[in-house]
C-alpha cells in the first residue's frame, strides 16, 4: 500500500504510515520530491561519523557508501545525496517514537538537500501575510504560535521548524506536520481537551495536539511579509519595534537548521546564510515585546498586523 502526504513543499510516497504528517491534497504546490522506502534488516554499517547534534536524542549524521546516513532511537536511516530517496530501518521496539523522530528531527533537515530552508521558529498566516517568530530557547515562541493561532484568527504553518523556499525574489513558508508540540502549561491554559493529546517522548510531559487553525496543504501561498523575534518583557502593552537587517541577522543565523552543520565554510552553510541576508534585505524585521501571561494574544496579534501595515 502506497500512502502519499506533503511536507514542507515536498510529495512524499511512502509504504508505511506516519501519523504526523499532512495526508496530500489536490491543488497543494509540489516543490520537490521524496520516496520513503521501509527497509529489510539491519541499517547498512556507518563508513564515517559527520557530525553528533546536541541534544536529548542523540542523533547522528554520517556516511554510508555514497549515501547520508542519519541514526536515531529505534534505528537508522539512509538517505541519498539529494534528498529524493530515505530507507528506514527501525530496529528498535517503539515504532511509533522512531516515525515521531522522523517526521520532527529529520524531514526538517531533508528539506535542505532539496533547496528550501529550515528555521528553529514558529510561522503562521493571516490575510496571506506569513512571519516568522524567532528567539532564543525559552523565550516563548511556540506558545506565542499557538496563542496566535487559537485565539488571534492565525494560521499556523509551524510550531517548531519554519520551512522556506525562495521563489523569485519572495521567500514562501510551506506547512510543516500536521500537529503541534503543546507543554501542560500551555494546554490548561488554552482548555485544550486532553482526548486529543498524542504523548511525545523525550520531551517530559509534552504533548502533539492537532488543530482546526493549522494550515494545511494546498490552503494558498504564505510569502513572509515579516520576521518578529520574541522577548517577554516588563512592558504594559505588546509593542513591534523595528530593527536593522545587520541585527535581524545576528539574531537569525542562531535559528538555522542545518542538514550537515560540520563545517564553518561548508556549502550548504554558505547558501543557507546568503539567503538568510537577502531575505533579510527584502523582509522587515522586528523586536516582539510582550507582557508575560496567556491573555494578550488579540494585542500581540494588532501590534503584528501594525508593523506589517507600516512596512507594506
């Protein structure tokens, strides 16, 4: 059986099902390709180790034969060169977290072998206005995504991974999975109702919520018309205050999600910054202040909607 979904821009055939990500529509824009293939024994051995990523799963990129080859809990996978071709090989016994890792860790990373870009931020559409929400860990942008999206008429494309393709001098964001990452916190606060909580593993209480104002596939086009990064703040009233593309940068490249991050001078580094900086010579940037708390969303969304309107 042959299930089909669409991710990030990409038409993705598989022979195993993955809960998490859009199943396709007709109409949604196909920007490249990808055949998942589930495969048969042990992943193929590790010829070289690229690079280990810091943090709680110990991923892994190295090598195999003249392939990418990526290990996470509960297995393995084999990737070609660019991007087109991905055998799983789970080996472990959660099935389940193996396919969460893929679709949440990895498919945002194969991404860049096809030529879009993969930022750690929350992105959403109104009125066919995409932005971008940046800022450091902690600083609150997956909860601002989903307070924006719940209560202030957003859509949201990304909770987590922002996926962007530049297209002609515009730089458009494509849905990502088809749920969200929601703390305990933040699900109380929002009433969501607990039937509709997916646990996720490794992330302490955290759980993957699907929601009516997620943009889904074939939905339109969302070219980013701003870059807001988030700061909670000891203000009375959410304010968007603008700031230069030199600053907007030193920020940004912190939010850069690399397929093969080994490497200061490496190719894929140099074309993921170059247009990082065009992007930020044609989108305006700003400094996303708020007062802590769960209630000002409708504010945010206006000082938003403000600074895009100035900046038309």
């Amino acid at each position: 059986m042959t299930f089909r979904y669409h991710f990030g821009g990409i038409a993705i055939t598989s022979d195993t099902p993955f809960a998490r990500l859009h199943e396709t529509v007709p109409g949604a824009v196909t920007r490249s390709e990808l055949a998942m293939t589930r495969a048969d024994g042990a992943a193929p051995p590790e010829d070289t180790c690229v690079y280990a990523f810091i943090g709680r799963f110990g991923m892994r990129l190295g090598t195999t034969g003249n392939d990418w080859r990526v290990h996470i809990p509960e297995g393995a996978l084999r990737i070609s060169r660019d991007g087109r071709s991905l055998h799983l090989f789970i080996e472990g016994q959660d099935e389940v977290f193996f396919k969460d890792l893929v679709s949440r860790r990895v498919l945002p990373r194969v991404v860049k072998l096809h030529g879009g870009h993969t930022y750690h931020a929350g992105s959403l559409v109104r009125n066919g206005r995409g932005i971008l929400l940046m800022g450091h860990s902690g600083a609150g942008k997956s909860t601002m995504t989903l307070g924006l999206g719940l209560t202030a008429g957003w859509r949201i494309l990304g909770d987590d991974m922002a996926l962007v393709w530049p297209d002609n001098g515009r730089w458009l964001i494509e849905p990502a999975g088809s749920d969200v990452a929601v703390w305990p916190q933040s699900s109380d606060n929002f009433a969501l109702p607990p039937a509709s909580f997916t646990p996720l593993q490794g992330y302490a209480g955290k759980n993957a919520v699907r929601l009516d104002c997620m943009a889904r596939p074939g939905d339109g086009e969302a070219p980013v018309r701003g870059v807001f990064f988030v700061e909670r703040a000891d203000c009375p009233a959410p304010v968007a205050i603008p700031i230069s593309r030199g600053e907007a940068m030193r920020q940004a490249m912190q939010q850069l999600v690399l397929f093969n991050p080994s490497g200061s001078g490496n190719a894929e580094r140099v074309f993921s910054l170059t247009e990082l900086n065009s992007m930020l010579g044609a989108v305006p940037a700003f400094t996303l202040r708020y007062p802590p708390g769960f209630a000002g969303y409708g504010a945010v969304s206006e000082a938003i909607e403000a600074a895009l309107d100035a900046n038309a």
